[in-house]
C-alpha cells in the first residue's frame, strides 16, 4: 500500500525536504498545500492517509486549520501529524487538542519522522 500524504507547508526548502524524506519512505503519492485555502482545495481530491501540518502558516494557523478539517469526512480517518519549529509541551499540548494525532519537531530528523510515520500507519490499519 502506498499512502496517500497531504504537505501543509509554505516554506519551500521544508516542502523540499519533507518531499525528500517521504519520497526517501516510499510515499510517492504526495500533494502540497501552502496555505489553509488550498488544504480545503487538495481534501477535496480525495482521502489522505497523512497529513503533514505546518503549525505557522499565512493567514490561519495550522492549529486553527487543523481543528477546522478535523470533521472532514474526508479527514476523519486521516493521521494529522503537526510539524513545527515550536516543541515545547505547551506546544504539543496545542497541537494535541486541536487534533492533531503526532507531533515532529523542527528541524526535522529522518529517524524520528520515519518513526512517527511507521506508529500512525500502524495505528490507523488496527
């Protein structure tokens, strides 16, 4: 199975690496979203197994986007894994109850988003 990842980011040397990284998995079913707008525009294509949510984005952060999709049909099922430069447990806990399901810290580390890649596929297929 190949699944299916949705990139919310609008800087493009992370959009670059995250693209890297995940290609590196083997995830090459990959869209990308710079902003809250072309998120809504990408969930409308389909289901994302994964969603990798930058948590400072233009206009509506991705906290606030993500507590917004969450009740997506679309999305429901979908794995949203914040990615962020801010990592404290105040900063996890934000991000946990806005709904997202993992937390990856910037700047990101191959090892530690395989991982967290590995634990929500796992999690999403029991």
């Amino acid at each position: 199975m190949n699944p299916r990842a949705l990139i919310v980011e609008d800087n493009k040397t992370n959009v670059r690496l995250l693209l890297a990284l995940l290609k590196g998995k083997g995830i090459t079913d990959i869209e990308v979203a710079e902003d809250a707008n072309q998120a809504f525009e990408a969930l409308q294509t389909g289901f994302f197994d994964l969603i990798f949510m930058d948590i400072q984005l233009p206009w509506t952060d991705g906290l606030q986007l993500t507590t917004a999709i969450r009740d997506h049909p679309l999305v429901r099922e979908s794995k949203i894994i914040a990615v962020t430069a801010f990592s404290t447990p105040e900063d996890r806990r934000k991000a946990d109850s806005a709904g997202c399901d993992a937390f990856v810290p910037k700047p990101v580390r191959r090892e530690e988003l395989y991982k967290i890649i590995d634990e929500q596929l796992a999690a999403r297929n029991n």
